[in-house]
C-alpha cells in the first residue's frame, strides 16, 4: 500500500518528492511504488455561509439573528474546487493505505487539513509530518518521527473552535452592527470580528487621546559648565522630585510654573563657579533574545519600514524556497534543550560576513547549554526561535537580505558575553540647585560586536582632572545658563510595529521581554494572523497607513462610538479579547475542552445581537450639545452619528468628506457658517484633500475649495481635482505654475492642488494640495518650490498634534516627496558667550 503525502503548497509538495528520492511528476502529483505526493494550495475548503444554510438567509433582517448552526457544514471554495476533486479522488484510490498531513506545522495547516479530510469523507488512517526547517535532512528526520494523527487533536479542536467563533462572531456581529447602525437599505457594511475589533479599538483609542491632548507648558533650565578638559552641558533637577502619579509628564528637569521657573532662574544666571560631584558605575546588557514572529515584525518595521505581512512573506520565503530560516511562524523565543549541537552545525556553516563571529563562538566554547534564555523547553510551543540553517543563501533580494541578516546576527549575538558599559552621572551644583549630565562608554562590546558597534556612539563628556580639583573638592565654571520654554507632547500615532506590542500584550505596550513572554497567552490574535488583521482593517478602510503611522478612518470612530454604546466589552476590550486567546490556547494544550469553549462564544454571540436588538435612540435618550441650533435657538440634541436640532430642521453629520468632526468644530460652523480650510478629507478612493465647509440656505453643510467652488455635496467627491459641480477639470484651462521634478511635465494650479499631467491620469507624478496644515499655501511659493527645489519660510501652518502655529519653508525631492524645513531656533545655551539668557515663555503664564 502506497502513503498519501498533502502538502499546504505546490513548492512543498515538490521538495519533498525531491528529498524521498527524486519522484517523478504524474499529472498533477508525484507518485512511485511507495509515495504519492500532492498539495493544496492553502484553504480549498470553507464553512457554509448562511445563504448556503437557507437561502432565505441571504437577507440581512435582526429577526433572522443570532444565526446558530447546530453543526458546520463544509463547502469547496469555488476557484479551488478542482484542486479538491483531485485529492480526493487520491484518497478514494484502493492502494492507498494511510495519509500524512504535511502542511504547515500549526494551527492553521493542522484546519487546511482537517477541512480537506473531513469534506472527502474517507476513513483512512492519518500522521503527521511535523517540519521546523525545510532542509533536506530536516525533512528526512521529520519523516523519521512521524507523529499518529490522534496526538495532534487537540490541536485541531482549537483550529476548529477559531474557525467557526470567528464565523459566529463575525457574521451576527458585522450584520446586527451594519443594520443598527446603517439600516437594512445602507451601502456601508461594519464588519465586526473576534479580534479585528479589539485591535481597532486601540488605534482609535489612541487618536482620540491624541484629539483630547491638552498641551502643558513646562520649563527647563540648562546650564554649560567649562573644566580643564572642555565643556559640558547639565540641567536643572528639581530638589526631592518624587513623579506626580497624577501627571504622565512629570520628570526631575521639568518645571510646571513660570513663577518657580524664575526664581530658580534668578538665582544661578549670574553664578561664576560651581562644585562637581561624580559617580561611576559598570553596568551590563545582554543580548536581547532570539526572535519569534512578532518581535521580528516589530524590529523590520522600527529598522525598514517593512509593514508585518511583508515580514512575514519574505521570512516564509526564506523559509519555504530558499531554505535559509526555520519555521517562521512561531510564538517562542527560545530553542529546544537538546538543540546545543544543532547550533554548533549551524555557526559551522555560517559563510561571509558572519563566520568570524561564528568561528570566535566555537572556539572560545560560548555556546551554553544550560543558558536557560536560550534552550529552555519550557518557552517552546509548536515550534521554536527563527534561526537561520545549515543552508547557504544563495541570489537573495535585499529585501530578504535584512530579514536574514537580523535573524543570523541575532543568533550570534544570543551566544555572546553581555556588554559592559561605564555609566558617568555627573551633578553640578550652582548657588544650591543641581544640573545633572550623565555619559555612557562603552568598555567592552560583547555581543555588540556582531552588530559592528566595537566603538562607543553614546554620549561622553570630558572627564575631570587633577587642575579642576579644589581642596579635596571638584571645582567648575559657568559658561551659560538658559531658561528654556517646553510643552508636553501627545502620545505617538501607532506604528505597525507598536501596534504589533500593543495586541501581543493585549493593550499593554510592555518593553520588559520576560513579562511579555508571560503575556503571550493572552494576545490578540497568534503570530501568524497579526499581520492579516492589521491588513484587513487597511482593506475595510478602518485604517490609513500615513508614512509608517496607522491612523483610524471616520468610519472605525463611528463604529467604535456604536459598540461603546451597545455595552459588549467583549468586542471593543483587548485584554478580555486575549482572555479568549487564553482560553482558544487551552484547548490546543488539552486543558480546556472545545464544547466549553464553543459554549462561551455562542453566549458571546447572542449576547452582541441582543444588544444591537434592545439598542434605541430616543428623543429622551439623546443628550444636549453645546450647539446652538440656527433655527430655534435651543442646544442641538447629539445622536450617535450626528446633531439634530429640535424642530427637526437641521442635521449636522460627525462625518464629512470622510473626516471627523469635533462638536467644537460644528459649533464654530454653525455660528460662523463656514469653517476652513481644514485638513483630513479623503476622497471615496482615500486621496487626501483640503477644503472649507459652509452652510447653505437650508443649513446643509457644502465644500468650498480655494478658488471658492464647492462640490455640493458635503460629502467629499471621488475626483481630487473637482470644478465647482464635482466633475473633473480640464487641466489645460489651468494656469500652470511650473514642471514637475518627478517627470519634468507642466503643473497646473486646479480648484484643490497643484498637480502634473501624470499624477492627474493616474500615474505616478507630483501633486501638493492647495492647502496644507490649514495654510492655504501662495502661489509664487508654489513656483518656487518647483523652480528652486525649496520656497521661503511660510507662516501660519497648524501642527496637527499640538494645534499651534508654526513657520516653516518647504522642499521637494526628485519622487515629488514633500518635507519641511524649520528655521534655525534660538540657539541654546552654551552656543554662545552671553550668559544668563531667558527663553520667551509661552503664553498662559503659571500652570
């Protein structure tokens, strides 16, 4: 009897007949006297939806709801159901005897799997191929150890029970939510989900903190000292500070009223000499651990700007066809126990640039096999650290390249000793008050030495000699002293890559890699479907990528607005959504049962239609705005998606053109009857626009665009450059202001930007809006920016951040990329000789 080998992909399928001893190509599979090999191609199977259920189903009705299969029933996915015919079709044949699952080794092969079994309805008997590497002796010794098919059932309960929650979750919430939401005739659709919900809900959190953020001004007062070897610079520390548990911002050099900042300031400007105390202190940094999936993700993103899924495509190249890395898809960071002489092959093989490293590990006897941070198997799940293999790289792109150079170096590193630094803290004492200066050198590189960073790039400062010292005492000089005016900043924007640390600690951002490991378990999502998530919430235009800073459309703040509202914490909470990854990875360890898991989302899911179903907005549930209403004068009542006066003649929407409007903002509408230029429309096709919003006679809001046409629409128009009806311009009767740097082609001044005649039929050329940061910008700079490369300083932008004006000038590269560039600012102290300079203050005066 022959073995049926299912691999997950074509390419595994081929390497594997390779390895078992160059089998031939039949058709579609390989087979000889022994083996028949064939694959899928990822998913070929798939849940019914509910129109296959009853097709009375298809009919999106909240009396149809909560939507509770008794069992799930499987279906081929229509473009792959040829692909399913043949496999099982091999399965039916009589001389095959047993079947191996060889796709991906872990929850989501292990359903691929399952799914394709399951629907062929054979009873032969299963194993498992269970591959960390792709080399051919990995294959051989997976092959060696094949696992019975029964050991890996938990493993498919938890594949299973992900599977239909998502569906249970996903299909009741997105309908209950879109039709209380938008109504049963709506063209929007609110997807919902198990973990793209909670995952939204952090980055629409944070830009709600962002929006809120009151500035604080704060002072600082810094000071430059002069020794017989240099000059240094310190700053003021407050006496006793203990951080304000109150205030986010405190620190020991900030000081929070004007009053106490002149004082202070008062008493040292005019001070010729100060006393010097210092400490020195060793300290040691370890090399930081091997990666795992998400911390890869992460460091690609912070280092490239590589989003997550493309970190993940390149890893599972490396991996799949050039053989160079071990199964990427893994939650651990560490190696198995007995993997000490795996490694020591490993670094043998290690060619140009890291085989020095390597051969330094092997002779000095730096691999540890008792270092519990790197062989532990207690931190091994499924699969273990990304480490690179016996394989040489051969013809990679750069991109796989990086990816592959941080994972080697990383793999040297974890052998290497620690890094030894000496830590200087310096206090200068002035008339009572002290300035502290601290520098770091590094002594002895240790693992650094792998990254190349064998010479200090922290801070020094010039060290104290025998001619500074006074008596038993060091003794200096002030240079300069200055009072510098600060304000606090608003928390950053998620990256990717904070985005990544926030759903593996289930909201937590924790830098501390021993307490994230202890987090894991109660995740958003696993490794290998984080990356999807982020994608899929850009797809379903939840979210922007602006530069490498993901930011929540209007549409994921109406919908979290919704969900808020509703009550079901379950969908908008991340750490009681990485109770259910918790629980989802209890079932794949065999300690919770899958009937009890499946129990807890179907309550979850009859809980989130309930709510939807009891949801009402009523004229006594609505509460007063701050709106005056044009029309009776009395405060305009706030609905979940807008404002509506009382005679039920005005409706202002939050949401215009695709942008959120704060109540202040509508108000300042309302009682001025314009509002602009403002910044953050978007087009249907999310191309960012600048427009003003005025109300017409009947209090309808109507873009206004630069040269005073509006749309007329108030809701943003598909073309970026739109006359006054919202069709396209005609750019030849547009003047034209220069040529493009991108292509040299004429750029034309329309109603919204200066764009060329490539980016205008959709290729890839320059356009500047009209307006930017508030400022609609002038067109002789606009020239000059074209003609120069850089205009002079402009006035009056807004800073999106902190809402204050600032100037800056403006510069253009070769690929039409726009940058600023700010004016030189008041030099600090220690630039010059004047001594006791004073910043001017903010305005607001004492805090």
């Amino acid at each position: 009897m022959k073995s049926l080998i299912i691999a997950e992909k074509p390419s595994v399928a081929a390497d594997l007949a390779r390895v078992l001893g160059k089998i031939k190509k039949t058709g579609d599979h390989y087979e000889d006297d022994q083996w028949v090999i064939a694959s899928a191609v990822g998913h070929l199977v798939e849940l019914y939806m509910p129109e296959d259920i009853d097709p009375k189903l298809r009919m999106w009705r909240l009396a149809a709801l909560p939507i509770l299969p008794e069992g799930f029933q499987l279906k081929p996915i229509e473009k792959t159901k040829s692909k399913f015919s043949e496999l099982k079709k091999l399965m039916a044949r009589k001389d095959i005897g047993r079947v191996i699952n060889a796709c991906d080794a872990g929850r989501e092969g292990e359903l691929i799997f399952a799914y394709i079994y399951q629907l062929a309805g054979k009873k032969l008997p299963v194993e498992r191929l269970w591959m960390s590497s792709m080399t051919p002796q990995a294959i051989l010794d997976a092959f060696s150890s094949l696992r019975p098919g029964e050991s890996l059932k938990p493993l498919e309960h938890a594949a299973r029970s992900r599977s239909e929650s998502d569906w249970l979750v996903g299909i009741n919430g997105t309908r209950a939510v879109t039709l209380r939401l938008y109504g049963m005739r709506a063209r929007q659709v609110a997807t919902v989900g198990r973990v793209q919900t909670p995952t939204l809900a952090l980055v629409v959190q944070r830009e709600l903190e962002i929006r809120n953020f009151k500035p604080q001004d704060y002072w600082r007062i810094v000071g430059r000292f002069g020794i017989e070897s240099g000059k240094y610079e310190g700053v003021y520390q407050r006496s006793s500070f203990s951080k304000d548990p109150q205030n986010a911002h405190d620190r020991g050099d900030r000081i929070w009223t004007k009053s106490e900042a002149d004082r202070v300031f008062e008493e040292v400007k005019n001070a010729a000499s100060a006393s010097i105390t210092e400490t020195l202190k060793r300290t040691r940094q370890i090399a930081p651990r091997l990666y795992d999936l998400t911390t890869l993700q992460r460091e690609a993103n912070n280092r490239f700007g590589f989003p997550s899924g493309m970190t993940l495509k390149i890893a599972q190249s490396l991996y799949e066809s050039h053989k160079v890395l071990t199964y990427p898809r893994t939650d651990s960071r560490a190696l198995p126990q007995d993997y000490p002489e795996t490694c020591a092959a490993t670094l043998a093989s290690l060619v140009e640039p890291y085989d020095g490293f390597a051969s330094h590990i092997l002779k000095k006897g730096l691999i540890n096999p008792k270092d519990r941070r790197v062989f532990d198997n207690r931190q091994v799940s499924d699969h273990f650290a990304i480490i690179p293999t016996t394989q040489k790289p051969k013809n990679l792109k750069p991109e796989e390249q990086k990816i592959y150079d941080m994972v080697t170096r990383r793999f040297l590193a974890v052998f290497y000793p620690a890094a030894e630094f000496d830590v200087t803290t310096r206090i200068t004492t002035v008339a009572g008050h002290a300035f502290k200066t601290e520098g770091k050198v590094l002594v002895d590189p240790g693992w650094m030495a792998v990254y190349d960073r064998e010479q200090a790039k922290e801070a020094t400062i010039p060290p104290l000699r025998a001619a500074d010292k006074d008596g038993s005492a060091w003794k200096g000089s002030v240079e300069d002293i200055a009072l510098e005016a600060e304000v606090t900043k608003p928390p950053a924007r998620y990256t990717e890559a904070t985005l990544l640390s926030a759903m593996e600690g289930a909201g937590k951002l924790v830098e501390d890699e021993d307490l994230a490991d202890a987090m894991k378990e109660k995740g958003l999502g696993t490794p290998a479907t984080r990356a999807a998530t982020i994608d899929h919430l850009i797809r379903e235009n939840y979210m922007i990528r602006e530069g490498r800073d993901l930011s929540p459309t209007a549409k994921a703040e109406e919908l979290m607005r919704f969900l808020t509202a509703l009550g079901v914490e379950e969908l908008t909470s991340p750490a009681l959504t990485g109770e259910w990854e918790y629980r989802l990875r209890q079932v794949e360890q065999g300690k919770l049962s899958r009937e009890q898991f499946m129990e807890g989302i179907l309550n979850l899911t009859r809980k989130i239609v309930d709510s939807a179903r009891g949801y009402e907005e009523t004229v006594e549930s609505l509460k007063e705005s701050r709106i005056v209403s044009p029309t009776d004068g009395q405060p305009m009542l706030e609905s979940m998606r807008a404002y509506k006066s009382r005679d039920g003649l005005v409706t202002l929407y939050k949401t215009i053109g695709n942008r959120q409007f704060s109540e202040a903002e509508l108000s300042d509408l309302v009682q001025k009857g314009e509002i602009g230029p403002l910044d953050g429309f978007r087009s249907k096709v999310g191309k960012p626009y600048s427009a003003t919003i005025k109300l017409d006679a009947d209090f309808k809001p109507k873009f206004v665009f630069a040269n005073g046409s509006g749309n007329g629409n108030g809701n943003g128009s598909d073309s970026e450059e739109a006359n006054g009806n919202g069709s396209p311009v005609d750019l030849t009767s547009c003047p034209v202001v220069g040529n493009s740097p991108v292509d040299g082609s004429p750029v034309y001044e329309t109603p919204q930007a200066f764009i060329c005649e490539t980016q205008h039929k959709g290729g890839k050329g320059f356009r500047l809006g009209r307006t930017m940061l508030g400022k609609t910008l002038p067109r002789e700079q606009v020239a000059k920016l074209l003609k120069d490369g850089g205009t002079d300083v402009i006035q009056g932008f807004r800073s999106k951040k902190t809402g204050r004006l600032f100037s800056a000038s403006l510069h253009v590269d070769k690929t039409g990329k726009i940058s600023f560039q700010f004016p030189p600012r008041e030099k600090k102290a220690g630039s010059s000789g004047g001594r006791g300079k004073k910043a001017a203050a903010p305005a607001g005066g004492d805090q």
